[in-house]
C-alpha cells in the first residue's frame, strides 16, 4: 500500500521529525533592532550641516513655488479686473466728452 501524504508534507520522509531551522526573531526584539536603526540614521543625518542645508533650502524653495502658483493663479483675476475699469473708465470718459460737446453746442 502506498502511504498518503498531506498536501503540504510532500517528498518528506514519514516518521523521521522535521529539523528545526534557525529561530526567527520574535516580535520585540525586530522592533528593538529597527529602533536602534532608525536612531543610528536619524543621529547621522542629523548632525550633517549639508542635510540641514538641504533640508532648509527645499523647504524655503517649496513655499516660494507655492506663493509664485498661487501669485500666477491670482494674476489673470487681477488683470482682467483692471481690463474692465480701465476700459469702463475710458466709456466714462468719452460719455462725458459728448455731454460737454452737446452742452457748448446748445443741443441735448
């Protein structure tokens, strides 16, 4: 008779124990190392003067990018606006104008 095997038993010999691998890490101590890690990176870049300089020059250049969008999205309002005074004005202008030629030529 041929011996059955689970699914995930196969080309394992039956009766012989399985060999332990090496232990994995548990839980706690993975996160002690990754901890340890992160404050080893996190105290060599900080102390670098070039990553603080970096670091300081991308954030001013980003808020200066931001204020130019935000400028160049406030700028074509701006111009329209002075467009239609501008141009209202001079409407303004000229009515007037004819009202003074019509008021020294006696008409109305």
């Amino acid at each position: 008779m041929a011996a059955e095997t689970a699914p995930g038993l196969a080309g394992m010999v039956p009766g012989v124990p399985a060999e332990a691998g090496p232990a994995r890490p548990g839980l706690p101590d993975r996160m002690a190392r990754y901890g340890i890690w992160v404050a080893v990176i996190t105290h060599i870049v900080l102390r670098d003067r070039r990553f603080q300089a970096t670091v300081i020059t991308g954030v001013v250049g980003a808020y200066a990018l931001g204020s130019v969008t935000k400028d160049n999205q406030a700028r074509p309002v701006r111009r329209a606006v002075a467009w239609y005074n501008v141009h209202s004005q001079a409407h303004d202008v000229q009515v007037l104008r004819r009202g003074r030629r019509a008021l020294r030529s006696g008409r109305r």
